[in-house]
C-alpha cells in the first residue's frame, strides 16, 4: 500500500529557522540571536577619597562692629546710683575691685558710708572686722548709722572715728558692759539704739540698766534680754533675766521694746514713771503682776501698749485694752 503525504501549509520550526537562517547569509547579515538580551549590571560606584591637601575655606565676611561699652569711663553720678543700691560688704567685695576708676569713686565718697549696713557681712566671715573699720574710715568721719553684728571693740572704734552717729542696731553684740557703757557714754548725738545680745554672752548681765544711765536722751530703744541655758545633761531649759526697772528717767524716749523680758507689775510701772513722754510700749515674754486701778490709769498715758500674758504657756501673747 503506497504511502500518502500530506502537504503542510507551513514548514516545520526547524527548516523555518534554517530558511531564515540562508536569507540573512544571503544578504550578508548575521543572524539574530534568539536568545534573551540581559541588561547590563551597573558598575558599583568607587568610594569618595579625601583630598591629600586639606581644602581651606574663604573666611566669612567680617561682622559689623559691635559697641563695646569701658565700665570704666562711666559718669561719676551714675557710679554712686550704683553704689548706693549695694551695701558695703559688696562694695568692699566686689565693686571696689572692678578697676582703679571704682576703686577711686567707692574710697573718695563719704557719702557711700554715711549709712553702715553690715548686716549681709557673715558673722563667722574671715575679715570682717577689718572690713568694718575699713568702711567706718572710709565715712571720713561723718558715719550716722551703723547696723551689723559687732564687738565692743569695733564699737569703741566707731564712737572714736565718729563720735556724730544718731543710730546703732546692734545684732549678735558681745562684750562687757564697761564697754559698751563708754562707749555709748561718747555719742551724745545718739537716738535710735538697736541691741541683741549674743544668746551665750554671759558678760552682759544688767546691760539694759547700763545702756539707760548712758544714754538718758534716747528716742527709740529696742532690747533683747538674755536667756540663760540650765540643765544641759537633763534637756536645756531657758530662763529670762529678771527686768529690775529703770532708774534713770528718759525724757525723750517715744518707743520702748522688750524682748523676752521677765516683767513684774513694779517694773512696768517703773517704765511709765520714768518715760513720760513714751507713745509706743512693746514687751515679750512673761508678765508677773497684777493690774490694779492705778496702773491701768498710767498705761493709759500710752497711745500703743502690747503686753504679755502670763498663762503659763510663753508663746501666748495679748494686746492690752484699756476701758477708756
């Protein structure tokens, strides 16, 4: 039986491939290649290298000027503003070694020490009773007030430099009465005295009675008693001073405070017999006494009178009202 063939409409792959193959030889063109093109792969980036030179910079542009202000060079006037706003432990701290210029304004002015508040001086400060003379020497002698912590040698030192002072506010104060005496003996100018005692002086006993027959023409006088510590393995307990009166009459004094006075009916009534002209009467601590008809009528003299009251408890105090 012959065999049958069947044309085929289109050529296998393989001889299609092989005709186009001869075409391209024909025509002198190399055949394409079938195969997939890949991309090329990027070439990795070397790392950036320094320069072997460093690469200097322009330099920025230059700043306007600014105003540059010599503290040095400033008015006199302006200075003691200054001045005046500090005290003298700042001036003599501080201020007063700025430059020559202040150094000059701050020991040529008396009028910077006129008024001594040496109060923000430090008690245990190194130096500070130099810095005390030095500011009462630099007072030129018309010091008018002082106020700090002192010695009664800086007292003595201070009625010696300026026998004119008009107020003395006397804190933390030690020193023997025969002291303070003279020394406050010497200032007959003297009107307002401030003094506390130190709380473990024990030279100061009867300072009050000293402090009025020294200075009979007081305006003001404010006083601290002492307190005495006792029983010091068993629990410290303080005990006032005894308030024994005045015996010296004050005929100028206007203001009377007592601090932690241990007052009697006698004593107070000594108080108003030797101050006659007293308007403002102020005492702490305990009253032991009794108020009768003819005291209240001579505590109505008084315009402000404070009391204590003895109730057994210190803190306690009252405003004595008088049935006027």
């Amino acid at each position: 039986m012959a065999k049958t063939f069947r044309a085929c409409s289109s050529p296998a792959p393989m001889q299609s491939s092989r005709i186009l193959h001869l075409q391209y030889l024909s025509q002198g063109k190399p055949m394409p290649s079938c195969r997939r093109r890949h991309r090329p792969r990027p070439r990795r980036k070397k790392p950036l290298s320094l320069p072997s030179t460093p690469v200097t910079l322009p330099p920025p542009p230059p700043s306007p000027p600014s105003e540059q202000r010599d503290w040095a060079a400033l008015p006199q006037d302006i200075l003691l503003v200054v001045f005046l706003k500090l005290g003298p432990g700042e001036i003599i701290q501080g201020a007063d070694l700025v430059c020559r210029a202040w150094r000059r304004v701050a020991v040529d002015e008396p009028m910077l020490w006129w008024r001594l508040k040496m109060g923000t001086v430090s008690v245990w400060s190194v130096g500070r009773d130099l810095m005390q003379r030095a500011a009462i020497d630099r007072g030129a002698g018309q010091c008018e007030a002082f106020s700090g912590s002192c010695c009664d040698r800086i007292l003595l030192y201070l009625v010696k430099r300026a026998p004119s002072s008009k107020s003395l506010h006397l804190s933390r104060f030690h020193g023997p009465n025969e002291g303070i005496h003279v020394a406050l003996k010497n200032l007959p100018l003297l009107e307002d005295l401030d003094i506390w005692p130190s709380y473990v002086s024990r030279d100061n006993e009867n300072l009050f009675e000293s402090v009025c027959q020294a200075c009979p023409l007081l305006k003001n006088l404010r006083f601290r008693f002492r307190t005495v510590s006792v029983g010091y393995y068993y629990g410290i307990n303080t005990v006032r001073e005894k308030f024994k009166g005045l015996a010296t009459t004050m005929c100028e004094l206007r203001s009377l405070q007592l601090f932690d006075c241990d007052l009697t009916d006698e004593g107070l009534t000594s108080i108003l017999d030797y101050c006659p002209v007293l308007e403002s009467l102020y005492i702490t601590g305990c009253f032991d006494g009794e108020m009768d008809r003819e005291l209240r009528a001579k505590c109505d003299r008084v315009k402000d009178l404070t009391l204590p009251y003895d109730t057994g408890e210190d803190s306690v105090w009252i405003k004595y009202l008088s049935s006027r």
